[in-house]
C-alpha cells in the first residue's frame, strides 16, 4: 500500500492536483482504449480509477474530521 501512504502525506490542495492529473490522465487512456490504440494499457486504466477513488477517500475523510 505504498501508493496510500504517499498519498496521505499530502496536503489538502495538494492532493486536489493529484486528482485532477489522474482524471486526465484517465481521459487519455479512454481515448487510446476507444481508438483501439490501447489495448495494453486496461491495467493502467484500473489502476487510474482505483488511484482516483483513494484520493476521493481521503478528502472525504478529512472533510468529516473537520466537522
């Protein structure tokens, strides 16, 4: 689980900036997937998502504490 510790190392806005690189980068590879271009990459496409539903976690973690 190296990936969820680095990633609650991260500041609020910082991890904010991470999401939206994994989004985009989750955008090109539904691209290269639709063009037929990526088969390779499913792999990358799982891990972006999973990636991208642990940074959604712990916002939503922190914004609970916070309350």
């Amino acid at each position: 689980m190296k990936v969820i510790k680095e990633l609650r190392e991260l500041q609020t806005p910082e991890l904010h900036t991470r999401l939206q690189e994994f989004k985009k980068e989750l955008l090109k590879l539904k691209i290269e997937v639709g063009a037929g271009t990526g088969s390779a990459s499913s792999g990358k496409v799982r891990r972006t998502k999973k990636n991208i539903a642990r940074i959604l976690t712990l916002l939503n973690e922190r914004e609970v504490q916070r309350q």
